[in-house]
C-alpha cells in the first residue's frame, strides 16, 4: 500500500472513532488531500481539534492513529500533551 494511501486509512479510522461536528469538512477534506503536505496539515487540524475541543473525546484511542500518521509522513513523533497535563501520544 503506497503511503499516501496508508495515511489516509489512518485518518478515516480517526475520522469514524471521533467524528468532526456535523458542519466539518473534514471528511470531503482527505478524499481531496493529493499530497503528503496536504495530509501533514490535515493531521495537525485534527489533532488542534481534537485537544480543544469541549467534548468529551476517547483521545487516548485516536491520538496513538494520529501519532503514526505523523511519523509515516516524516513530521516526527511530537508528543501531544492534554489540558491536565497527561500525555496522549
């Protein structure tokens, strides 16, 4: 499987445990993405969502998805740190 594609079946599996809100983007957003850039930025939209948003989230489960997509596209492996302090991948 091409990385490109690898990448993206992470974020769908991201995408379908912690759906974005009903008006999101998101979704159309990865089926457009046409570089590995494009995924980077995508990546990091998701995980800026994720960690501010109010609703109670299962990050502990998606973040570890996120965390792989980043380092298959080179971007490292930045640890993410929640609001309490606690790391999530």
């Amino acid at each position: 499987m091409a990385l490109h594609e690898q990448v993206r079946a992470l974020l769908r599996t991201v995408i379908q445990r912690e759906p974005p809100p009903f008006t999101s983007r998101v979704p159309a957003r990865l089926e457009r993405c046409e570089t590995l850039g494009e995924l980077g930025d995508l990546v990091f939209d998701i995980e800026r969502y994720l960690l501010r948003s109010r609703r109670q989230r299962k990050l502990h489960e998606v973040m570890p998805l996120l965390r792989e997509a980043r380092e298959l596209l080179g971007l490292g492996n930045t640890r993410v740190v929640g609001a309490g302090g606690e790391d999530l991948g």
